[in-house]
C-alpha cells in the first residue's frame, strides 16, 4: 500500500506552498477522521500509515479544476469552499466544506479528473488518503464501503436542495438553506453545534453581500434557532432551522408562480 513520502511531494495534485507543509497525521487529528471507527483494527492500521495532513493558507486550491485526483481529502480544521467557474467569468460556489468533511469521492471512484475547484476560506489542515489506498479499502473493508455510501446519498441530497434555492433566490432561504447544510452531522460531524465561521465566509458560501447575510442570520436569530457568537454561529434549534428553510423555499415558490 503506498505511504505518503514527505521527500516526493505525497498531495501532488496540491500546489507547492500545501506540499511544502506536508506531514503524518497526529493521534489527535486520526482521532478527528469519522470513517477510521468503521475499520478492523488491521484495516485501520493500514490507513492510519498511508494518510497525511496539509497545512492550507487561505486561498491555496487543494483540487483544481482539470487535475487528476491521487487522494481523498478530508477537513481536519478550518473552511473549504467548492466552486467552478462561469462562462462568463464569474464564479459558482456549491457548497463548503467544514471540519469532518470528506469531499470528492465520486472522482476517485471514477478516477476522473475533478469538475470543481477546492479552495481554503483560512487556514486549513488538510488530510489525504491516497487513491490506491482508498480503492483498498473499497475492495477489503465493508465498514469503509457503507460510510462512502452514507457519504454520496447525503451530498445528492445537499446538491438537490441548493439547486433548488438557487432557482428560488430567495435570500432568506439560501442562508438557512446554507446553514443547514453546513450542520449536517453525517457530512460534517466535525461541526457539532459551532460552526467557526465569520458572516465574510458565510457570504462567500451563499454568493450574498455580507450585508444581506446579516440580516438574514439577524432574522434566524430573533426566532431563536440560532445565536451569533465571537467567531462563529450556534445552532440552537436544527429541527426549527429546517423547517424555516423549508417555509421560506414554499413562499419563495408561491411568490414566483404568482409573478
């Protein structure tokens, strides 16, 4: 099974500043990776001796649009943002990615090359698996298949819902729509009930001034599902959250119909 050699740049598809930064994983950070639980312990021992961590500064493109994949990445710490660009110019984000988070399955199974741009909102600790190594597991370890499974159900989820919003582009619906997504606690069970975040990197999610990002959470907050602390939000009501995201992708529905 291949093990990452810090002397032979192990994330290649990386650029130079992340692969300078390379390093293994720690215990505290294997202890933050959610599929490992799922394996023997011999499949795991193998696993824990292929991964390694990047260190991401803000902005550095962990994927790039074009490129092969040779890992599976996963967010130890920090915030990721998945985009691609317009014909026009302009740039679609579909989604970010939190702490926990393990992204671009489908594009190792298929060993195609990626479709988006992965790219660091801050600094980021980065893990990657190694493509062969996570083709092992697929073929060894049933754990490993049934949270990849988990995995790609939930992100078809994810995508069906932003697609909807987007249509919608109702403000208000697209940040609870936003927030509900970055607290799933299969995606990204890292988060738990804070989500380090700043209303810059909110708004950069879910394409709005920072502005109209205010006043949308100002609103979440005042019905009480959420609290805007010093760094980030607190999810105090998920169930309520869904439920106003849900309400206001109705109204914005009514409100197109009837224009």
């Amino acid at each position: 099974m291949p093990h990452g050699n810090l002397n032979q740049s192990p994330l290649g598809s990386l650029g130079n500043s992340i692969k300078d930064r390379v390093r293994p994983a720690n215990a505290a950070e294997l202890d933050g990776i959610p599929w490992l639980p799922t394996l023997t312990p011999a499949e795991r021992r193998r696993a824990e001796a292929a991964l390694v961590v990047g260190e991401a500064e803000p902005g550095d493109l962990v994927c790039r649009v074009g490129r092969s994949p040779t890992y599976w990445f996963g967010v130890v710490e920090g915030l990721l943002k998945m985009s691609n660009d317009n014909a026009d110019g302009g740039s679609v984000t579909y989604t970010g990615v939190p702490p926990g988070g393990w992204f671009g399955e489908g594009t190792v199974m298929k060993r195609e090359p990626y479709r988006y741009n992965i790219q660091a909102l801050r600094r980021s600790v980065v893990a990657g698996l190694p493509i062969e190594s996570f083709h092992w597991l697929l073929d060894h370890s049933i754990g490993f298949n049934r949270f990849v499974m988990n995995q790609l159900n939930e992100r078809l989820g994810q995508f069906i819902a932003a697609l909807e919003i987007d249509r919608l582009n109702n403000p208000d619906a697209r940040v609870a729509r936003n927030l509900v997504s970055l607290f799933n606690p299969v995606l990204y069970p890292g988060v738990g009930e804070v989500l380090r975040i700043t209303q810059q990197e909110l708004a950069y999610l879910v394409g709005l001034s920072r502005q109209r990002v205010n006043e949308a959470l100002n609103g979440l907050s005042a019905q009480g599902l959420i609290r805007v602390e010093y760094g980030g939000l607190r999810v105090l009501d998920l169930p309520g959250l869904r439920a106003t995201a849900m309400s206001n992708k109705k109204n914005a529905s009514a409100e197109t119909e009837t224009s």
